[in-house]
C-alpha cells in the first residue's frame, strides 16, 4: 500500500517557479493557491518568522519541516491569518489577504487542523462537520426559527453532505457520537473532515499523525493523496513523521529558528547538508 | 441527550410538562382552589421563566456570563408601561389584550435596542471583563431611568430627562417609577410567553446559527477557521436574550399597580443567574423548573424569607464546586449512580469516577 | 476653592478605592480570577471595628490591626473553601463562585448585624481638620490620613514584592504557575498569602470608608468593590502602581462627576469610564498586552 504512495511522489516532476520555489509541473500556468513574500513577524523584538518564501501549486501535497520551535506553527498561524504579519504579504488564490481577519480567510478558501486538537468536544460528530458546512449550506436565524420550508430542505442536505464527508474516513457510523469521547486518531481525522467541509482550496494540516500508530499513519497518507485527487485541492502539512513527509509530499520546505534554510523534493532534502545538520546538529558537535 | 432522537424528545418532554403545568394551574383557577398567594405569584412566575431561558441563552448557549440582565428586563417593563398607557390615554385603545401584545413587541423591541448598543461594545471583551462590564451597564441602566420622565398629552408623548416637569398624564416619575399602571397581564398571555420562549430558544440551538454560537463557545479558534462571524453570531444570542427579557420585563411591569426602578437592581440580575445555575447551565428545560420552583417556594415558606438569599448563595457556590470539581463531581456521579441503583434494583458501582476531566 | 475641596475628596475617596483596588489586582494577576467577595471583605472589616470599638471597648489603636486579623483569616477560608477547589475550573465556574460568596457574606453579615444601618463611630480618628488660605479650605482628618495611609500601603507592598522572598514567588505565579510549580514554590500557600495580604487591605479600607461614609450596612461594601475593581482595570490589572492611579483617578472622577454634571448620574459617570477604558485600552493605563497561544 505504500508502495503505491511513494511511487505517486517519485513520478512527480517539480519545476521551479518566481521566488525560488518549486511546484508540480502539472500545476505550471495555474493560479498558484498560496504565495508567502518575505513574510516574517516579531514576538517582543524576537523574530519568529523571518523572510519566509514559499508558492504552492493548486494540486501540490506540500510539506513543511523543521525541528521543534523552528516556527512551523506559526507560518500556519501567519497564512491563516491568526496573526497579522509584521513584514511581508500572504496571497491566496492570487488575493492579498493584508489587513483580512481569520473569517475571511477562511472565505478565501483556507481550512485547518490544529496542533492541540480544537474539536467542539460536547457536539456531535456530525454536528462538527456541520460547523465546517457553515458557510457551504446557508440559511438565516429566522428561518431557522421560524422552521421555514428552507429550513427542512438545507438541513437534509447538510445532512447528506456531512455522512458524504465523513464516509471519506469510513467515519458515517459514528455521526451521532459525542466528539469528545472519540479516540485520538479519530477525533484528528474528524478535525480534517470538518476542515474539508469548507470546500476549501488549501489544507493546512498540523501534525496529522501525532499520536497515531504505523497503520494509522499509513492509512491517513492513502487518505491525504485520495482527497487531493478527488477534491482537487493542495495540502500543505506539519509533520515530524519522515514517513509521511518523505513519502506523500511533493514539494518540501524545511525551517529553522524561523527561516528556511532548504528547499526541495523529499530526495534533495535528504541529501541537504544544511538539513542534516539542523536536525542532527554539526559532525564537531556530535563527536565532542 | 445529544442525538436527534434525544433532542426531539427533550422538546417535547419541556412542551409537554409547560403545557400541561399551564392547564392544571388554570383549572385550578377557574374551580377557585388556588390560594391567594400562588394566584398572584402566576405572572411573575412565566415572566422570570421566560428570563431565566433569555439568560441561559446568554450563559449556556453562548457561553458569556452576562450580569446585567435585570437592566434589559427594566428597559421592557418601562417601556411596555409607557407605551401601554399612551394607546390608553393618547388613542383610547380599550381593547387590554391588544395594548398588552402591543406593549410586549415595544418592550422587546426597546430591550433589542438596548442590547446592540452594550453588546457592540460588550462583546469584544471576553470572559470576566465582559461579565463586570454588563454588570456595569445594568447599573447604568438603573442609573438613567432613575432620572428618565414621560408623559402622555393628547396623543403625544413627553419626554423629560431629570426634569420632572411635564405637561399632561405622568406615566414615568423618574426614581418613583411608574405609578396606578393598568394591570393588562393575565396568565394566559405570559403561558403564551414562555411558549414563544422556548420555540425561539429550542429551534435557534438545533439551527444553522444555533451550532455556529455553540461552536464559538466550546472554541473560539476553531470556529473563526471555519468561517464563522464571532461577532455576529456573539451578537445574534446577546440581543435574541436581550428582546426576550425585554417581552418579560413589559409582562412583569404590567402585572403591578405601581413598579420603581429600583426594582430591578443588581439584586435581580443575581436571582436570575441563580435560576440558570441550579437548573443546569444550558439546560433550558432546567431553568423552567428552577425558575418556577425558586418563585413559589419563598411565597408558600415565607418564614424563611430572611434566609431566601443566604440559601440562593449556599446553591450558587456548591452547585458550581459540585460541578466543576473533578473530585466533587465523581463522588456526585457516584452518588447518584447510587440513587438510580437503588431504584432501579441494580448495581450502582459500576459508573463510578466516570466525571474526571 | 469649591473645586480644591473636591479634588481632595476625590484624592480621598480615590485613595480608599486604590486600597481596595490592591485587593483584587493582586489577587487577579496571580490566581487569574475577579474575587466578586473582595468587596463584602471590606464591609466585615468595617464591622468587626465598628463592634471593637461600639460593644467590645478594644481601644481604637487595637480594633484596626483585630479587624485585619479577622479578615485575614476570612479571605484564606473563602479561598481554601471556594476557590482551590475551582483551580482548573472555567472561569465562568469561578466568577459565578464569586457571586455567590458576595451574597453568602452579605447575607450572614444581614443576619448577624441586621439591616439597620450602623453609625460607624468617629473615635477611630481624631486627628483635627487642617485649615488652609486662612480657613477657606478645611481638610477633614479623615482624608489626611486616608491619603497618608494610602501612600504607605503602596510603598510597603512595592517594596514587598520586589525584594522578599515571598514576593518574588507571587510575581514567578503571576508569570506561570506552572513553571513556578517546578522551581519548587509551593503556588496553593502563595495565592493563599495573596488573598491575605488583599483581605488585610481590605479591613483597612473598611475602616477608612467607614470613618468618611459612616453609614454602615450588609450592603456598604458591594458598589466601593465594584468600583474599585474598576479602578484596578483603569489601571492595569497585576500592576501595583496601577492600582494607585487607577483608584485616585477614578475617586476624582466620581467626586467631580457628582459636583458639576449630575449626582443622580455620579454611577453612571463611574461605570461609563470603566467601559471606555476596556474599549480603547483594555490592559488599563499601567498594564502589559497578552497574547492567545494558539
């Protein structure tokens, strides 16, 4: 099964692209979904992020990598726009999102999963994926009061599209359960159903295999290439998991104390001098 | 409880029992076998229902503590008075059904008003600094209609601020309040309240906007990432609650022959929270209960009336440490497991600890 | 001159709420919680010496520091009673707790005191009134020793908490308590002696209400409280000299309030200073901005 996953990589050929990135070469001469110029951002005079440069083409599995404090969580929070940039700009499907808050970039087609797992824990499963459909199937307060026609008919089709989703992960079964008292790997798959129910074009996913088994992690890679291949959308993920990352991510990005010190596919970041050492630290270092 | 089935049958279960509450109450009026006491407390009793439900859409569906709900019950009861006496005296309406629902729509109306001016300000505040900041718009609120007159002069109104002054019928006399209002509120229409109460409250929570203010209350974050409007829908809850005591305060204003600003102290805001917290935050069929029972029970055990507010402080601190304390609420889950082993002749001790958290 | 002899009552009313302000910013900044009771604190204290002096005759230099005593050993019951157990409870939990500590003093305060108003005795300060501009402007002895006591509680406790051990823990919880935790600092005996710091300043700002407002009820100390929590937020929640300025600030604001815009109105005036400083800037005037980690 892995097999399969790591060959759809290895035929994968990326070209380079402005701003010294690199995409996929099936994704040239499409709207790139996210572009990051010179992004960078304080905490009290420390920079966290620094000159931060990265395009994502439409269908690219992307990957960003980095030791622990490396700023990865933080160029998720700088895209999504939970912070506010000190430098630079973030640009999705082509929009500058200056000045925009977390709701409209959300709008603009951005959807998340978080580190420390952010679930409605007392709702449902279902009603979960239903908060994600928020703005996909509309009604207004009064109607909902007032049980108008449209009422019945959007609740059926939030209905229908929540079991559609969830069934991506075989979850249907459990729509009624509470979200809290799921196990830990389900509830991170219920984060990433709930984040695909905002028909996003961009998938940000932090750390999708934290805490799950090699099956798991197996089994959620099949699933993150078989919803880019359906959904036609480009994810973009935090993992420490090398298995993950070298086998399913195209483009890989690698970050340290705040800046991106490689660039590349899984097997040049591999062979990468600089990232070896950022993560096994100096041959000197090691010896002595 | 949070299935579908559940739900539907939680609805019919509150429904039901308000319902059949209402026709029992009313039979007994109507056979005559109801006390003088219990006679007069009806009113009152849907008013601060329908404001406990109005609160605990505030507390347990949007999750803010709101500590000024008194000052939007205030704002209802006085403008239904005014707006009541003005059909009466400026338009000759005779008809006290007519200028009662009349009054209600103003009074929520008013309150709404009232609502989306403190809640722009209110609502971008969090946690205890929004609690302490309604608390201080509840005290303003007090603070203005002490010095707030209105009178009524052929058919139209007069307004006088710290002026007592004014031509014509006087409806509002500033810290004297409202004087010989005409008692319009009868039973049938406060029962009709709280009906409407719980349709608004119970069909907002299972709708689209209902689970968009959940979702902001269990986590914030995570539903800005998923595109919904903090503000709007924080806004949507304060000012729904806000009309809602509203429509109470002009059925409670219309229930007394005479009503002072000063009756709706902080004092009022802290008995409401108290009917919210003992029937279960975000329990709507709860705060029914705890409202009605809370209304009755100082009425019938008025010997105890001096100890009413000590025992209303004894239930908010050990309702709340019974609660959230994770070794309290295990031994209570233990207990009460035990309760139900007892009655149902089975094991209790096999849910035990199940609250730690 | 009208005007000097307000400011000074604002000075000196401020100077009171700045007491009590103490209280609950020092309790804030390191148990992270509104102790709604702070208030109803100062309204025991007020009690405790209005009986040492009226019914126990406990000499007026002796009813202040038994005050203290009393309300010393009330703020770390309520906190060891209420509050601890509530640590890792919802805020919401912990306010709602709060409340009804507020309303279990007021009321035992009802059935032991009753709801007749006491005359709080003037005995307690004797100092003259100071007579300035040849006896055009009187300064009451109250307000000169309300103002001094005020300076020298601030100087004490700035001092306190730069350089004793104790001090340096209640800044490390304020910080993190859990890292504060792991160096080792017992954080339950360091909110305790908070509370009791707060609670002992709370007797002494009874004391001294008292002796300026001397009508005595279940009730006197519930508005000053919520007042002076104000003046805390004014100031910047967890800072010290916050609380000062903040207090005299808003004691000035309320006395010239209530003598050239309205006395029906004075309240409002108050409550409507505490909602623009939370909209324009909500960590007060001395206080440091806070970041949500996400």
């Amino acid at each position: 099964m892995s097999e399969n996953s790591v060959k759809r990589h290895s035929t994968t050929k990326m070209v380079p692209v402005p701003s010294r990135s690199i995409v996929p070469e099936r994704d040239l001469g499409r709207q790139p979904v996210l572009e990051c110029h010179h992004l960078g951002i304080e905490f009290g005079g420390l920079k966290a992020v620094d000159d931060f440069n990265l395009t994502i083409g439409r269908t690219e599995i992307a990957g960003l990598i980095g030791p622990n404090g490396a700023g990865k969580t933080t160029v998720f929070n700088l895209i999504t726009k939970v912070y506010q940039p000190t430098t630079g700009t973030v640009m999705i499907n082509g929009r500058d999102t200056s000045g925009m808050n977390i709701v409209q970039a959300s709008k603009l087609g951005i959807a998340r999963t978080f580190q420390n797992i952010r679930l409605f824990s007392n709702m449902t499963v279902e009603e979960n994926v239903r908060i994600g459909l928020h703005n996909q199937i509309r009604y207004g307060m009064f109607t909902g009061i007032c049980r108008l026609p449209a009422y019945w008919t959007k609740e059926k089709k939030q209905h229908q599209r929540s079991l559609e989703l969830l069934s991506l992960f075989g979850m249907q079964d459990m729509a009624d359960v509470q979200a809290g008292s799921l196990p830990y790997g389900a509830q991170r798959r219920l984060e990433i159903v709930r984040a695909l129910a905002t028909n996003p074009s961009l998938l940000l996913l932090d750390e999708p295999a934290a805490g799950m088994n090699p099956h798991e992690t197996e089994e959620l890679m099949e699933t993150i290439i078989r919803i880019r291949d359906q959904f036609q959308i480009a994810v973009m993920l935090i993992e420490h998991d090398m298995s993950l990352v070298m086998g399913i991510c195209e483009g890989i990005c690698v970050l340290n104390y705040g800046r991106v010190i490689a660039k590349g596919t899984a097997d040049e970041i591999q062979q990468n001098p600089v990232v070896i050492e950022a993560y096994l630290g100096r041959r000197k270092e090691a010896d002595a | 409880m949070r299935t579908k089935k559940g739900k539907l049958i939680y609805n019919l279960i509150t429904f039901g029992l308000v319902t059949a509450a209402f026709l029992i109450c009313n039979s007994m009026l109507q056979s005559g076998s109801m006390s003088r006491t219990l006679k007069g407390q009806l009113v009152p009793i849907c008013a601060w229902i329908v404001m406990a439900i109005s609160l605990n859409l505030v507390i347990g569906i949007s999750g803010e503590l709101s500590l000024g709900h008194a000052g939007f019950m205030s704002v209802g009861a006085f403008t239904g008075i005014v707006v009541s006496g003005w059909l009466l005296n400026g338009f000759q309406v005779e008809n006290d059904a007519l200028r009662l629902v009349i009054a209600m729509v103003a009074g929520g109306v008013a309150a709404g008003v009232a609502g989306v001016i403190i809640g722009i300000p209110v609502l971008r505040l969090r946690g205890d600094y929004l609690a302490i900041v309604t608390l201080a718009f509840g005290e303003i609120i007090r603070n203005v209609m002490n010095c707030v007159y209105v009178s009524v002069e052929g058919s139209s109104l007069r307004l006088g601020f710290i002026n007592p002054n004014l031509p014509g019928t006087l409806l509002l006399n500033g810290p004297n309040g409202a004087v010989k209002v005409q008692r319009i509120s009868t039973f049938l229409a406060g029962f009709l309240l709280v009906i409407f109460t719980l349709v608004v409250v119970l069909n907002l929570i299972n709708s689209r906007s209902g689970r968009a203010i959940m979702a902001i209350r269990d986590n914030r974050i995570a539903a800005e990432s998923m595109g919904i409007n903090v503000t709007k829908y924080k806004m949507m809850a304060f000012v729904l609650s806000a009309v809602l005591a509203g429509m109470a305060g002009a059925l409670y204003g219309l229930n007394m022959n005479t009503l002072v600003p000063a009756k709706f102290k902080f004092d009022q805001s802290i008995n409401v929270l108290v009917f919210v917290v003992l029937g279960g935050i975000g329990n709507i069929l709860g705060s029914v209960i705890s409202a009605t029972l809370l209304t009755v029970l100082p009425e019938v055990l008025r010997a105890f009336s001096q100890f009413r507010m000590l025992v209303y402080a004894i239930v908010l601190i050990v309702v709340m440490l019974a609660t959230n304390n994770p070794l309290l609420r295990s031994w209570f889950n233990q207990l009460t497991a035990k309760v139900k082993g007892r009655i149902t002749g089975r094991d209790g001790q096999t849910t035990k600890g199940g609250g730690a958290a | 001159m009208m005007f000097l002899s307000n400011l000074l009552g604002g000075i000196s009313l401020g100077s009171i709420y700045a007491i009590i302000a103490l209280g609950y910013t020092m309790v804030y900044g390191i148990a992270k919680m509104l102790n709604f009771a702070h208030g109803d604190v100062i309204m025991v204290g007020a009690y405790i010496a209005f009986c040492a002096l009226q019914y126990w005759n406990i000499p007026p230099l002796l009813a202040v520091p038994l005050a203290m005593l009393v309300c010393t050993a009330l703020g770390v019951t309520i906190e060891g009673l209420a509050y601890r157990p509530l640590r890792q409870a919802t805020s919401l939990a912990v306010l709602i707790t709060a409340i009804g500590m507020s309303y279990l003093l007021q009321n035992l305060a009802l059935l032991i005191w009753g709801a007749n108003p006491k005359n709080f005795p003037s005995a307690l300060i004797t100092l003259p009134a100071l007579s300035l501009f040849g006896g055009e402007l009187k300064v009451p002895g109250t307000t000169i020793v309300t103002i001094l006591a005020n300076i020298v509680i601030m100087i004490v406790l700035t001092t306190f908490t730069a350089k004793t051990k104790l001090g340096k823990a209640m800044r490390c919880v304020s910080e993190d308590r859990g890292a504060a935790e792991l160096m080792g600092i017992n954080v339950n005996r360091t909110i305790s002696a908070t509370f009791a710091i707060g609670s002992a300043l709370a007797a002494i700002a009874g004391v001294l209400l008292c002796s300026a407002y001397p009508t005595l009820m279940p009730t006197t100390g519930s508005m000053p409280g919520i007042k002076a929590f104000t003046a805390a937020v004014f100031g910047g929640i967890g800072s010290i000299p916050g609380a000062m300025v903040g207090g005299i600030l808003l004691g000035i604001i309320e006395i010239l309030g209530k003598a050239y815009i309205s006395t029906e109105l004075g309240d409002a005036i108050v409550f409507a200073v505490l909602i623009l400083v939370l909209l324009v800037r909500p960590t007060g005037l001395l206080g440091k901005p806070v970041h949500e980690k996400v």
